[in-house]
C-alpha cells in the first residue's frame, strides 16, 4: 500500500502517529497477539484433523491466513515500535495529522490531502506521508506559501498551499 509520494516508509523510519491512531493500532496489536494467534491455531488443528495434509486445502488455507496475520503483527510491532506520537497544533502551518489543501501549478487544480500515515487514512483523502518529497517540503508551510520540491521522476514541481486544517 502506498500514499501519495512513494510507498511505505522504511520500517526503521519514526512513525508520526495521532494519539487516537496509536490506541487503535496498540488494540490491534494486542488482539492479533491474544486472540487472533488462539484463533488461527485452533483452525490449524482442526485442519490437521481431517487427515492428508498435503492436499488439505483447509490446512493450507490456515497456514495462509497465519502468515498474514504474522506479517501484520511484526508491521505494527515496528510502527509502534518506532512511532512517534503527535498531537497537531492549530498554529496554521502543514504538519503530522494536518489535512492540506494543494494547488498544483500549472493545472490550478485543488486537492486536499491528510499529513501522516498511510496507518491513519482518512475516508475521502489521500495520505501524504512527512516523509516523503512533497511532505518534507510541506511540513511547516502555511497557507498562501508556495513551494517546490524534487518529484521521484526528477522532476522539480510547485505546489501553493491553500488551506491548512487541524481536524
């Protein structure tokens, strides 16, 4: 999965993540850990019951399931790992948690964006992570402000900031 500026950050990366972000990743985390672990050994040995495993489709359907669920465990074992929690400030500039709206120059079309991780999407809004080349340089502008920056292509592109929203 990808936001708008490249895909996810290295997991080694500080995750900027809002408090409320946090608590639902923290939950996830532990239930995957608890209850989702009991669960998939449970569907693992019910699938060992049924005889020939190597054309056991139930068995195999588990062992898949049990590797997504370990991939998702050690994805938010790291962000957690490495987050950073931010509470974004109303002070008017683009920041971790901000919602930005953007016009590109040359087009003068108007897009609006959340500042943050891909892990706190927002319904209607692409995210558009700090890290990336456009989120750097957006971080700490304020409305009206023009800025360029290098796009992954190489390209040198100019964005205006329209509005900057602390929801």
């Amino acid at each position: 999965m990808s936001g708008l500026g490249g895909t996810l950050p290295p997991m080694s990366e500080t995750h900027p993540l809002t408090p409320a972000a946090h608590t639902r990743l923290t939950a996830e985390f532990e239930d995957l850990t608890s209850r989702g672990r009991i669960q998939i050994a449970e569907k693992i040995e019910r699938a060992r019951e049924l005889g020939d495993l190597s054309e056991n489709g139930d068995y195999h359907a588990a062992k898949e399931e049990q590797g997504h669920m370990e991939g998702r465990i050690r994805q938010l074992e790291s962000i957690l790992e490495h987050c950073e929690i931010v509470d974004a400030v109303d002070d008017g500039t683009v920041q971790a948690g901000s919602i930005v709206t953007l016009r590109y120059e040359g087009d003068g079309e108007v897009q609006r964006y959340f500042v943050g991780s891909i892990e706190e999407q927002r319904e209607g809004l692409e995210v558009l992570s700090p890290a990336s080349p456009l989120g750097q340089t957006l971080v700490g502008a304020k409305a009206g402000q023009k800025v360029s920056y290098e796009a992954p292509t190489g390209a040198e592109l100019s964005v205006e900031v329209v509005e900057v929203d602390t929801p």
